[in-house]
C-alpha cells in the first residue's frame, strides 16, 4: 500500500485522555478513533490487525473442531426470559425498545441465543458433541469505559459454545478449549497463565481466566514462576484421558487471581511464588445444564430416553488482544508488532521523492515485494526522512527498508529489524529474498 | 467437514411463513433461522456464503483503490446533530439511550461518522483524493420486516465514501465505483442493471441503483434489452475521460425504475423497452458537500486555500445478495450456488457408511480433496441415500460426488453437476482432477 493514497493519521504528541501506553500508541499509530465514550473506529491499519489476531482466534477454533457460525447484534428481551437472565443482568446490558416498543437488547454474549438455535436444530446423540462459535460485535456498557480498546463498551469478542451428552464429555470440550486458547495466545505472541477463576454473570462450575501479565493489568495475579517459561503445547486432544492429564499438569503449577488465591498453595510454591497484575484476554466456563435445563434443550439419548446437554462457553476478546499485545510489545518510539498481527510485514522508505534514481529504485522494489506476496506500507510522500522514520517507528512493522540516493549510489539499501534496532546494508535483491523468507 | 461434526438443520417443509423462493430456501437449506423479527442468526452454511460474498465485495473494492476500516455499529445522536440528520430520518432509525441516558442510534449508514473520522486525519490537497469503506452490520427498522434478509432490519452492508478536491474528481470517484460495483455482480453471477435513482434521506445530486431483474423484485423497472447481453468491463479506470465515456456508453441503453421513467427515452427504445420486477442490490450516491459543508470539513487546497470536499457515498447490502443471488439461481429441488460464493465446491456422499470398502474409499477421496484445498462437504452420516440426496440437491453446492458399493466393484464413482444433473461414472482419482482444475 502507498502512504500516499493512504489513510493513516499519526499524532505526535501522546493525547491527554489516554492513561495506558496502549490507548496511546493505538491513537498515536492511527489504530483507532474514539467516536463514542468507549466506542471505537478502526482506521485502515488498526482494522489491518483487529483482521489478523481474528483470524488467528478463528484458526485455532477450526482446528479444535469448533464450527462457525454468526448470530446477530441484537437480540430480544424475550429470550433472555427463558433463561431468567433479563431481569438478573445489571446495566451493564444496553437494553433497547423498537418502533413497536418491543424490548431488544445488545448481546453481551450468547448463551440464550446459541442454546435456542442448538434446541430448534439437534435432535438426536448423533448430533452432539458440537461446540460452535462465533466472532461479533458485543456491547457492555460500562460504568466508566478506560483504556482504550483495553476496556470499550463495544468490543469485538469470539464465544464458542459447547453441548455434550454428559459430564465427562463436557470436561472433554473444556479442556480442548483450554488448549486451543494457549495455542492461540502463543501465536500472537502472548504467554497467557489459566487461572481458576469465579463464573460471575455466567454461571457455573469450573471456570479459567486466561491472563496475561503487564504492570497495567487491572488484576491482582499470583503465580508459580514455572509460568514464566514457555510450555509445549503438543497433545492429541481426541484422547479425553491424555488431553485430561496434560491439562491437569499444566495447572498444577499455581495461578490465581485475587479472588481465588489458595493460601496452602501459596506457601508450597515459596520462593517460586510470583505477584503481578494482568489482563484478562479470555474466559471459560463449564455450567453444566444451567441454560439447557432453563430453555428446554433435550436430545434423544442412544438408548431412546431424552437428555440435556451439558454446556459450556468459552470468549476471547478479539479487540481488546490488540491491546495486550501493544502492552507487551512496545518501546519508547512506538510499537513493536509480532510478526503474526503485524498490519505490513515491512515498512518502505522513499528517503528522496524528487530524486527520479531513488523513486524509480523504490517503485521497483515495491513492486516486487508486493507480487512476492509480501505486504508492504510504502512511504513515498513527499516528507523529511526524520518524520518517515518517526512514523515508521511508531507504527511498528517488524521490517523497515530505507533506500536513498547514497546507498543507491554503492548499490545498497538498509534493511532494518524494528525490534532490535539492527542495521543491514545489502543489495535490493537480497532484502527482497529476505523478506519472501 | 464432515457432517457428522457440522450443524446443518434442514427442513423437509416449506416454513408457512417465508413468501419468496430465497426465503424459503435459505431456511430449508439451514443458511439462516429467524431470532427475532427481521434479524436472522447465519448458520454454518449461511455463514460461509456471507464470507464469500462479503470477500469479493471487498476484492473489487480493493480493486478500485478504496482502503478498508471499520465504524462502530453504535453512533453517537450529537454526530447525526451535526449533519441535521438525527431528527430529519424516521422511525427506521433505532435510537437508543444508554445507562447514563446519553442518546445514541444504530448506525444505519455512516456519512457522518466518516466525515467527522476524516475531518479529524485529513489536512491538505494531497490527503485527497481518498475513498474509504467498511463492511459492517447496519440497522433499518422496517416497520413491516419481510422477505427474509431481502429487508430484514439487522443487515451487512458495505458502504464507501469518497473525498474529492472539484466535481471532476468526485465525478471520477463515482465512475471508479460505477464499474467496482459492475464487476461485483458479475463475480456474483449477477447481472445488475444501473438505473437513474431518487436520492432519498442520502440526499445529492446524482445517484443509481443497481437492480437484479426477478419477478419477486420490489421494484416495477424498465429497460432497453441491451441490458440482457453481458458486458466487457474492461477500462483503465485511472483515465478519467476514457472511464466517463465507459460509463456514459453503458447508461446510453435506457434503464429506470418506476419513479424515474423517461417516456421519451421509451419511445425511443421502441420494441426493445422491456419490464420486470427487480431487487435493488446497491445503490451509489453523489451529493457535493453536503455533508463535509454542514460538518466544517476542510483542507488545505493547492493554492493554499480552504477546500470543501466534494463527497459520494456507495453502499452494497451484502447479506441482501445472498437472496438475490439465490432468487437468480435455484430449481424446484433447491439451491443452484455460482460456484464464487458456494459453501463448499463438491459435496461427498457415502451411500453406505455400514459398508468398509465403501467408507474407506469415501475417506481417501475426502482427504485427497481437503488435502488438495478443494473445498468439500462430506457426508459421512449413518442416513438412506435418499435423503443424502435431497440434502445435496437442496443445500445446492456446484458438484456432488456419489461413492456406493455397486460403483467401486466397478472401479468408479458418480460425479453430478447440480447446474445441469449430468451425471458421469469415472474413476476417483479422475474425479479429483476435475475437482482440483
């Protein structure tokens, strides 16, 4: 993409509203727009990556076998009565009444919905497990929305649903799902720790916060230092026992949140104990027939008697990710994406516009990388090459080229690594082969 | 996916109260289910094609130079103050009031959430000129919903908007879009007729609809048969004058709606004046400054000057294609998907799940498929061949392959084309060429 038939605007200064590093860098970077108190729009490169961390979420979905779906906005008062969860919900639900005066409301989430199109369309044990998902846009309205994307009122969120013949089938889908937000975690970049954690507004037995550690983080968190390294993630999650024993030896070592702290568990762990604060960036929850039973979802079971499923939910806040990710992934000059999220893969300085040697050097160079596949932001605007530095810096592309009449002149260019600030000069050809790489 | 794990609801009956074929259909063939009225859940099926649809839209989007973002469902009413909007549109506007009492609407459309988004990033002449779009959910509160997602309430809309520096500029934009929108249909299968428009609560000077001709159509139209033949798109759309004189060639053949008829223009097209009924699939709008005037947009000019911006502003209803697409294409056993937006391409059918042979060539071929990208619905399921083929036919997907005993002791397999119903015997490893070219 050119910069020049672009829509990316930076801020210098860091805005006043803005209390966390992340918020900063997302107006800063020209991620985001406020258009409402805690509502944002998502200018071309935040939408860029908001597309990128959704499709990693959704990759991992598929992959534990979770099936895709959409349910819409909004949705009617009337469903959340069959639960007894409409009058229960605090103000944090933004309730709505139509021209006929028909009382709606914006989901906060899905369980009523997910469980009445499961009721109307199952009929039989052949049709289970399933566990379906979805990725929309929510809306909470909070008290005092802060942080930026970190605590919006509309946010982007991925819930899945799962509905098994019994118990042990459902702790089954659990722990799949338990593994499948590590693995995503880790391809964006994240070390997110499980943690035990209370079920809240949804309801239910078992529940895990996923957190990840930032001195920003709203959450008390303590923890067994082996969290701090990286963990395999490989297991054959079709075998219930196995995908039990490997879930069970991840939790063994200690984590919990400030609600669910586990003194005797604290004082084995010792010297290994850790205290942070952290962000939560997904939720689980096992609940059993709590939704089922409520709005009447029966199968027939193998031997002709009908059952109610057993359910559980499991949300990943999409948007807010991008947050956690920035928190975790900046310095003083901007962000610093992992290449997985990065909105262009490298970042290409035209240093002299009116030079025709370095435009035409430029353009073929652009050219090139885009055919290869490789996607590429090009400034070639006509500014100073300090505040196309600037800019690339903050915007945080893990490669930057810079090419200008001087290195073209002894036939090279500068590769740069925007994380560890490393410097290269090698021909064109070669930072092309690099970054086809 | 195997439909063992999927969830696909179909319906042997007709629902009593779905009018139109792609109403009952989408709900037949388990794309949709109705949560409230005019507001629809999409299904696994439903949701694939959505994805496809929404891809080429955007495809063709990208084509055309506009930069994708994304708005907010949920606007503020000050922003709609701004324009005069906010009490100027009628009840279809859903208007909200959040827990603080603060007035806010579902976003119906987004001129004025973009002008205030550009107004905030765009300083000079060179920032211009830009077109921006989003594919995001809007809502319409028809007062009679109907039609399926033909005119729910909760919809999928992609709509752009162009900023100009003269009316030359903004005449070139909407041209550019003209032919995107074009190109669109086509991909879709589609043959879309522009037709002169009312500009309606958008307001403006220039508008046109593009109108799918079908007799369950909303719209009584009228055109020259030269619209029945396809048409090269073929034009260097960055040549402003060869892209008038493209566009001004196209609309030379008389075509209006009801509203817009032109008896002269009719005499003049003679026997070839045709009429029909038509379903609108987008609708494109220039209207000069009214909205950058009312909301203070300005830039610096060349000269160093204020400028006003000229805008235009360009909307597709995504989820809507999907009943015209269906409308355009279907028989009395269901569903004819274009193979573009298909949800798979080829559906596998194991006539004898009971039968080892059987099952262990269906599970080769399925690999092979999947291996090979081609996009497969498999159904694995313990039900009489029969109704596999009934679910085949109806859900509509472009090829389907019949493997049963009888067959593999010959040495082949079925492959049907659900356009046409031929049908070919030929050897499995032949079948997955054809499918793979």
């Amino acid at each position: 993409m050119r910069l020049s038939r672009y829509f990316l605007p930076v801020m210098k200064e860091s805005p006043a509203d803005a209390q966390i590093v992340s918020h900063k860098l997302m107006l800063r970077a020209g991620l985001i727009r406020q258009t409402a108190a805690g509502i944002y729009a998502w200018l071309p490169l935040g939408h860029r990556v908001l597309r990128k961390i959704e499709q990693i979420v959704r990759e991992e979905q598929d992959r534990a076998g979770a099936v895709e779906l959409l349910m819409p906005t909004l949705q009617s008062a009337d469903l959340w009565r069959q639960s007894g969860r409409y009058d229960a919900y605090g103000p944090e639900m933004l309730r709505i009444k139509d021209r006929h005066e028909r009382e709606m409301l914006f989901g906060p989430t899905n369980e009523e919905m997910i469980t009445a199109l499961f009721r109307d369309g199952a009929r039989s044990y052949r049709d289970l497990p399933r566990t379906l998902y979805h990725i929309q846009w929510k809306f909470r309205d909070e008290v005092r929305p802060r942080f930026g994307v970190m605590r919006g009122r509309e946010f982007l969120m991925k819930d899945a649903y799962s509905f098994d013949l019994d118990e042990a089938g459902a702790r089954h889908s659990y722990n799949r799902m338990f593994v499948a937000y590590l693995r995503t975690y880790a391809r964006l970049g994240l070390r997110a720790i499980p943690m035990q954690a209370d079920t809240g507004p949804i309801g239910g037995d078992l529940s895990h916060e996923f957190i990840v550690l930032a001195p920003t983080g709203e959450s008390e968190v303590f923890y067994h230092s082996n969290w701090e390294q990286d963990r395999a993630l490989e297991v054959d999650a079709d075998d219930a026992a196995a995908l039990q024993s490997f879930v069970s030896s991840l939790t063994a070592d200690y984590a919990a949140t400030d609600e669910k702290r586990d003194e005797a568990r604290e004082v084995v762990a010792g010297d290994a104990l850790k205290q942070s604060r952290g962000i939560e960036v997904g939720h689980i929850f096992y609940f059993g027939t709590k939704y089922s039973a409520a709005m009447g979802l029966k199968v027939q079971g193998p031997d002709g008697a009908e059952v109610t499923p057993q359910m559980g939910s499991y949300g990943i806040g999409v948007s807010r990710l991008m947050g956690a990710i920035i928190e975790a992934s900046h310095d003083d000059r901007g962000i610093i994406w992992p290449e997985a999220v990065a909105p262009y893969k490298v970042g290409l300085i035209n240093m002299r516009v009116d030079d025709a040697a370095c435009t035409a050097a430029c353009d073929e160079l652009y050219m090139k990388l885009t055919t290869a596949g490789v996607e590429t932001l090009y400034d070639d605007r006509d500014e100073r090459g300090g505040a196309k530095f600037a800019t690339m810096d903050l915007v945080g592309l893990p490669w930057q080229i810079v090419i200008g009449p001087k290195g073209l002149a002894n036939g090279v260019i500068e590769l740069k690594n925007r994380a560890t600030g490393e410097k290269t000069e090698i021909g064109a050809d070669e930072a092309l082969a690099r970054m086809r790489a």
